[in-house]
C-alpha cells in the first residue's frame, strides 16, 4: 500500500511539474524566441511582435488541438476543478496561444507579397484541418510537417535565394524574382544565427506539444 | 473498511492535493515572472546583451552613470572637443536615463554648433533632444551648478537651443557678431 502511494505520489508530481511548470515555461520560450531576429550587418536584435494575421492562425490552432483532443477543455477548465486548477490551466491555455502566434511569426516571411502567400498557405491548411477527423498523433506529425516545410521554404530556399554571399547564380535567380515580382517578393536578409534560433522555437514549439500529448495519455 | 484503514489513505490524498497545489502556485509565479520579462523584452527592444543588461538595471532602479567616463568627458568638453566629449557621455550613459548626462550633451551640441556669424541648424536641432530628455527626466527644474557654464538650466538651454533653429530677420543684423557664446 505504502509502495503504490509512493509511486502514484511521484507520478502526481512528476505530471504537476511538466503541467504546472515546464509546458508554460516551454510555450513562453516559444513565444520569446518566435519574434527574435538578428541583424545581418551589426548582429543587433530586433524583437517582432507577432502579427495580427499570426493571432488568427493561432486561434484556429487552437481549435485544431481541441478538435484532435491534444487539449481536453472540459476537463482542463471545469466547475468540479479547484479554482487554482482552473486557474492554472487557463495559464497554460494562454502561453500555448501566444507560442502558436510566435511559431507562426517565426516562419512567416517579415513583409510583402510572400508573407500573405504563406499566411494563405497556413489559413488554408488550418481550415480544412478543422474538417477533417484528427487524433492527437496525426495533429502532431501533420504541424511538424507543416511548420517544417515553411522553415525551409523561408530560411533555407528564400534565404539562400536573397543571400548577399550567395553564387553569382543564386543572385541572378534573387535579381530576377524581384524584378518580375516589382519588388514585392523582397525579403529582408537576416544573420544566419535567426533561421538557428527559428529551428530551435520550432523544435521546442514540437516538443512543447508532443509532451503535452504524453501528459494527456498519462492523465488517461 | 474500519477507519484506522481510511485514516492514512485520506491523509495521503490530502498531502498530494497540497503538493499538486504547491506546484501550481509555483509554477505560475515564476512563468508569469518569466511572461512578464518577455513583455519589458519586446517593449524596450534591446539590441543587444549589453543593452537588455542595461535595462535591467533601469528597470531594477540600480542603474548608475559610469562616472570615470562622465569625468573624461567632461575634460574633453572644457578642452572643447566637443564630439568626443558626447560619444564618452553616451558611453557613460548608454540607458539615456541621467538628465546631468543628457544635459551636458545637449549643451555639447549647443557649443560645437555656435557660430558668430551663424549658427549650424542641424547640431541645435540635435542638441535639441537630449536637452529634452533631461527636462522630462529631471524629477524638478534641472539645475546644473556648473562654473564654466553660463546656461544652468535645461529651460534656458532648451530657449537658446530652439532659438538659434529659428531663422528669421534678425539673422541679418550686423551686430550679431559681437553676441558672445554661453
């Protein structure tokens, strides 16, 4: 008896710490490192808020995940939960949105014509997903998917084609993509240390959710 | 079931719920902590280690101008190497949070772009917003009791600052050549 009350008392904590501590803490980091850019000439920081299209996207996120049953909401926010509980969930729900909206922001092209193609790339994506029958583990690897390919659609192909270092025909191709586009394919170049910190935010974004997904079967 | 045997298993329950509750408390005061440091991340924009260091200690309410450099500055500014003397002051203030400091660079600008003849518009028109600054950091009327000064309040520096970007008939005046700088 002892031995079983030890054991499920280590399993309540080790839940409470991942719920309570480590997801939000997780989710925040997501949301600092989202908006975080470096500057190629002088390596200075510049801190983007997310946009308001990316609260959107993330809103529709949302939903996605209580549909796929990542995020139960009625249990998570119940009548029959402890007011801190609920509080504390609600807490949770909120670094998870914001983290969303910073993901998003993060792989997002900053400005022009190429940041609404990839917004109605994602709005695209998100709204069909919201019809079709998911459970958690296909949620999961289908936004791994989707927020890898527009990681390398934006910091390997657009980088590498507007890179100032790049090969004579890396430049020739970036000229003439702008100049039929009329400019509005330009894309701002960053130090190669923001498409690092963008893999890590979508690393931890992942790894955010799949443990979220783990702790959800363990409640089970 | 008797009650010696409910007893220890409703005591259990009782010390999880207390642990469970330990860790929700904790876990939100240090991530809203943590929420909040990203919040005054994005607000103030640091572009660097240094400047989020800087912050820091602003909004700590421990920043301090380093006084070493505001000294040498202020030898290169009664030596009249007056760009010198405002790259030492910023360095000694790089918050911009000191209106002395602020002070002294804006009369800087005000000295450098003096001229008997005319003045040079684009160094007043700079001075004109550290002078600014000062005002609004100054919790009181900034005086600044400086013997080598002959404008000793930020009000006045501000006046003759805004004074000499204005161009009007004056200007032609011949006599203006034996005004005397401040």
């Amino acid at each position: 008896m002892s031995k079983e009350l030890t054991i499920a008392s280590y399993k309540l904590r080790n839940v409470s710490l991942v719920k309570y501590l480590l997801l939000p803490f997780i989710f925040l980091s997501v949301a600092l490192l989202g908006g975080l850019r470096v500057n190629d000439g002088n390596h200075a920081f510049a801190f983007m808020p997310p946009p308001l299209f990316t609260l959107v996207l993330s809103v529709l996120l949302l939903l996605l995940f209580v549909r796929g049953g990542l995020v139960e909401l009625r249990s998570l926010i119940s009548v029959e939960n402890p007011p801190l509980t609920n509080i504390a969930h609600v807490w949770l729900l909120i670094t998870i949105f914001f983290a969303g909206a910073q993901a998003f922001n993060s792989v997002l092209p900053e400005h022009g014509l190429l940041h609404w193609l990839f917004s109605f790339f994602f709005l695209w994506t998100l709204w069909n997903n919201q019809f079709s029958s998911f459970d958690a583990r296909r949620l999961l690897r289908s936004l791994a998917v989707l927020f890898g390919t527009a990681f390398v659609l934006k910091y390997m192909l657009l980088a590498s084609l507007y890179s100032q270092d790049g090969g004579w025909l890396k430049r020739v191709a970036g000229a003439l993509l702008s100049g039929v586009t009329l400019g509005t394919l330009d894309a701002p170049v960053f130090a190669p240390a923001t498409g690092y910190i963008s893999f890590f935010t979508i690393g931890l974004y992942i790894a955010g959710l799949v443990l979220m997904g783990f702790d959800h079967q363990r409640a089970d | 079931m008797n009650v010696l045997s409910v007893t220890p298993v409703t005591h259990c329950q009782v010390e999880l719920t207390v642990q469970q509750k330990r860790f929700q408390i904790i876990g939100l005061i240090l991530t809203m902590v943590y929420a909040a440091a990203i919040v005054w991340l994005y607000a103030t924009e640091p572009r660097s280690f240094e400047e989020m260091a800087t912050g820091a200690q602003v909004a700590a309410g421990t920043y301090q101008v380093d006084q070493e450099k505001f000294n040498a500055a202020l030898a290169l500014f009664r030596r009249e190497q007056f760009p010198a003397a405002r790259d030492e002051w910023q360095r000694a203030d790089p918050a911009q949070k000191d209106p002395t400091t602020q002070f002294y660079i804006a009369y800087a600008f005000y000295r450098e772009g003096w001229g008997r003849v005319y003045n040079d518009q684009n160094l007043f028109q700079q001075g004109l917003e550290p002078v600014n600054r000062a005002i609004a950091l100054a919790p009181g009327s900034l005086t600044i009791p400086d013997e080598n000064l002959q404008l000793h309040t930020a009000t006045e520096l501000k006046a003759e600052l805004e004074q000499g970007t204005e161009r009007n008939w004056r200007d032609l005046n011949p006599l203006k050549v034996f005004r005397t700088r401040k």
